[in-house]
C-alpha cells in the first residue's frame, strides 16, 4: 500500500478522495487533468467541515 495515500481522519480508511467546489458543482480532483490539479495548487485554500446532521 502507499505510504502517502489519503487517510480517513476518523477511522483510518484509504477508501478516500479530494473534491473540490468550482463554478457551483462538487468533482473528483482525481478525474481531473494535469492542466486542473496545477491549478488547484494555486488556489487559496480554506479549513471546512462537512457535518452529517442526525
């Protein structure tokens, strides 16, 4: 297994991915091209979190 695949926070899981917000729609950075993941790199980024409402 990789030694710099994305983890879980919480429970350790590989079974993770990146997305990204861009114009109104949410995408897997893993589908995007070179060109794109550049780009995402010059981005400014934020610290948020997603919590499941129960």
């Amino acid at each position: 297994m990789e030694e710099n695949c994305p983890r879980c926070k919480h429970c350790g899981s590989a079974n993770v991915y990146g997305i990204s917000r861009v114009v109104g729609f949410f995408s897997k950075i893993e589908d995007w091209n070179n060109s794109k993941k550049a780009e995402l790199k010059d981005r400014k980024k934020g610290n948020y979190k997603i919590s499941a409402s129960e």
